[in-house]
C-alpha cells in the first residue's frame, strides 16, 4: 500500500511538473507544531525534497542544508530571516528555499493533516509562493467507503494535491543584480531629548553582482541626509543630534549604486521629548495643620496628571537633616503604590518629627521630574495631664494632653481605692474640667483617677493616679507623689 502511494504521488507531479528548470532549492526541516515548538518531520522533509525533484528543481542534499543551518545557528524551523536567505544563496548556491509548517496533524478519532509552504527567492529574499490547506478523513469520504484514506500516510497525497494546485507555472531566478541587504540595523536612543546624540549603525550583507555601492545614506525625517561612514567593511554608522522640536521622526537608509539604481530600507522612528512627566503624591493620613500625621503605616499612592512610559524610578524618604530613613529605585513602571511603616533602615522605629517624601521619575528620553510632599511622623502615645482643684464643695479635675496631635477619644473615672466609683466622664475634646463631689473629712478611703486617651491617629495611652487629693493637698511624707503615676501605653 505504501509503495503504491509514493508510485502515485510521483505520477501526480510528472504531470504536473512544467518543462525541466537548471534552478535549485533548499528544503528546510518541516516544523511539526503538533510535536511541540521545536517539532520536526522528517519523513515529510524528504517528501518534500522528492517532490521538488519531479518538479524539475535541483534539490540540495539534506547534510548540506543540516550543516549550513548549524553553522549560521538558524533555531527557528518554518521561517528564515532575510540575511540567513541571502547567505543560502551563497553558500549552498540555492536558487529558492522552501520552508513548511505543519499546523495540525492527528490521527484520531479522525486522521487529519494541516500544512503551510512558502518558497523564497534567495536572490532577493521575496516570497514568490505561499499556501496553506489541510484536509482530513471526513473530507475524502465516499459512499461505498472506495480508496478511501484511512491514516496521515495516504492524506498526504490528497493534501499535497490541494496545495499544489496553485504552484506557479513557471519560477525563475530575479533579473538583474540584487544590490545589498541590510543584515543588521540600531537605532538608538529611541527616545531622546532635543540636543541629544543619536547614533544609527548597520551591517549590509552584498549581493552577487557587477552593481558596486557607491553612497549610504541615512534619511532622517522627510529631507535630512547624512552620509554613512564606513567603519569596518560593510559596517556602516553615523550620529547626529536630536531636534528642538518635539515629535516621532522616521529613519530610512538610502543606498545609491554606479549604475545610478536607488534602495530605500525603512530602518525606524525616533522620539524627540522636551517634557517631563507630569505626576504628584496623594498620601493616605489625618491632616494636622495642614500637614499629613501617621502613626506606623503611611501609603504614599503616585498620581500621574499626563501618564507616559518611564525608563527609571527612585522613592525615598528623609529627615530635615537629610539622613535617608527609606529608600528603593527601579527601571519600569512605577509601582502603584509605596507604604513606609515609620522604621529606619536598620528595622528601628523612627523618631517622631517631620520628614520628606521624594519620589524621582524619569522617561525614556531621561526627562526628570521630582514629587515631593512633608509629613510628621507621631507613633508615641500620647502624653495626658491630670490637675485637680478644690471649688466650694466640690473637686474639679482638668484633663489634657501636651501634644499638638487632635484627640480622638478619652475617658475619665474617680473612683475610691476600694473600688466604688464615684464619677465616670468621657468626650472629644480637651481641655476638659469635670467636677467630682467632695468627700467628707471623715472618709478615709483615698480617691483614685483613671484616664485613657486617643488621638486621632490612633495612639492610646492609660494614665493611672493613686491618690488623686495629693494633686490638690500635697504631704511632705508624700512629696513623691509623682512616683505614684502609672503610665501604659497602648498600641
């Protein structure tokens, strides 16, 4: 069976193969994509070397065409750059190459096969045929199930056939001399500011021909012409400095001949950017007097009032004495948001105080631009004070507190060493005076004061007296009466 299938797929190109051509051609390795993405078919890769042979087409050894592609390091199977083309012309002497793909191969539940060919002209690298089909058992089928394909081995033929109907009736090598190819082109920077060098190299590949090179040049913009100098042979390089004007300008390379031919090779675009970035710092915290307060957590978020690609970044933040308590930089985006949890860079808390917040961003022409915004940084509790004063018959205790911070909450409570409270008073606001009955002369037991305090930022603090009337009638045998105070942070 299988032999009755190469017999026939042999007849099939005699007769359609045109009259007999002295051209050659190489046949790549057939990527096999449904091997993986560095699949090869083999058997198909000779099929196809047999197949040009019936077309009339000197096929070049396979060793030859393994050992030019290890030799250049060509990786990629089904597709060929166009230097690599042109060096197939000179070292394996190859008219064309033809390159395959095949998409889809699969033999159940039903046998079906997907391919795409391509022959390349070497002299110019141009593309002269191309096609893609695929077909599988269902496609084939009869009513009494005659000759009809049963796996990927006899689809092949019938695929081939669908293919090949459209091969061209006559292929032949390009008239004239191809002049030269460009290999290798950079352009860099690709953005830049005006005044800015900008450098172009590139590496030309010559063809076979009589036609000598006789100018490179490099269009810059719609009519700014520089003549390329030729550094090593064929190596071909020019500077020049950006323009005042902001905007995207196109690069070309123009290659004039002796015979007075031209070759225009688009090589890239360059941006010319005057501005820096435009962006700002929302910081996350209670505002204190116009500045922003935290306590442990602060969230510094960018903000970007015209957004635009960034080459490199640096955030840090700094006391007024310009010591760095954090600090970190990178290439790229920017991350959409920094968070500094008020420690120095050995892990310490930092001190409570004002510092800066500077965030450096550059574009891809270098443009900088620098965000900056204060804020105080207040993680200790706060500091409450406790006064007490007689009034007639009663006991007035003022509660307040020596930071500049808001308070958010506090609480206050009286309450006789044996645990009867007398009093319990709490608010927003201080200073504050609450007043307490005064206790008789004859009440032995000793008043006690509890007070707790929050600010807004979220510190708390317990401040404990154990005699409040020391306050209002200090005893000498009592003096430290301040030994008495009991503080307990609270986080």
């Amino acid at each position: 069976m299988k032999n009755f299938f190469i017999i026939s797929v042999m007849l099939l190109f005699m007769q359609m193969a045109p009259h007999a051509q002295a051209l050659s051609v190489a046949v790549l390795p057939v990527e096999d994509l449904s091997q993986g993405r560095n699949g090869v078919n083999f058997p198909l890769t000779d099929f196809l070397q047999q197949s040009m042979t019936e077309r009339g087409l000197e096929v070049i050894p396979s060793d030859r065409v393994i050992t030019f592609m290890a030799r250049n390091r060509i990786r990629w199977l089904g597709f060929l750059s166009t230097s690599h083309i042109c060096q197939a012309k000179q070292d394996l002497g190859a008219d064309f190459v033809l390159l395959g793909t095949v998409s889809q191969r699969q033999d159940l539940p039903l046998a079906a096969l997907g391919m795409v060919l391509s022959l390349v002209r070497t002299s110019d690298a141009r593309t002269i045929w191309t096609d893609v089909g695929g077909v599988s058992k269902a496609d084939v089928s009869n009513f009494l199930a005659i000759d009809e394909p049963e796996n990927i081995d006899e689809i092949l033929p019938v695929l081939t056939r669908q293919i090949m109907n459209s091969w061209p009736s006559v292929i032949e090598e390009a008239e004239g001399s191809p002049g030269m190819f460009v290999e290798t082109s950079r352009l860099e920077p690709m953005h830049a500011k005006p005044g800015d060098e900008v450098r172009c190299n590139v590496r030309l590949r010559p063809a076979i021909g009589n036609d000598k090179l006789s100018q490179v040049l490099l269009m810059v913009g719609d009519d700014n012409y520089l003549e390329m100098r030729e550094n090593q042979a064929n190596m071909y390089s020019v500077s020049w400095f950006a323009p005042d004007r902001d905007g995207s300008l196109p690069v070309s390379l123009v290659l004039k001949y002796g015979s007075g031919g031209m070759k225009v090779f688009f090589v890239g675009n360059y941006q010319v950017d005057n501005s820096a970035p435009k962006l700002s710092l929302k910081i996350v915290g209670a505002k204190v007097n116009n500045i922003t307060a935290f306590n442990a957590r602060l969230p510094v978020i960018p903000v970007w009032q015209d957004p635009e690609p960034v080459s490199r970044w640096s955030f840090s933040i700094q006391n007024l004495n310009g010591e760095i308590m954090a600090g970190v930089e990178g290439t790229g985006a920017i991350p959409p948001r920094f968070v500094w949890k008020g420690q120095r860079p050995d892990g310490r808390k930092a001190e409570d105080g004002m510092y800066e917040i500077i965030l450096k961003v550059w574009d891809r022409a270098d443009n900088p631009t620098v965000a900056t915004q204060k804020v105080f940084l207040k993680g200790n509790p706060p500091t409450p004070v406790i006064n007490a004063e007689t009034d007639m018959d009663s006991l007035v205790v003022r509660l307040d507190c020596e930071d500049e911070i808001p308070v958010d909450f506090w609480t206050l409570e009286i309450l006789y060493s044996d645990g009867e409270v007398l009093m319990q008073s709490q608010g927003n606001e201080l200073p504050a005076d609450i007043s307490v009955p005064y206790p008789s002369s004859g009440e032995a037991r000793k008043l006690e004061c509890s007070a707790s305090v929050k600010d807004v930022l979220g510190n708390k603090v317990r401040k404990k007296i154990s005699d409040l009337m020391q306050l209002v009638v200090p005893h000498e045998e009592e003096s430290g009466a301040a030994k008495q105070d009991e503080w307990v942070p609270e986080f």
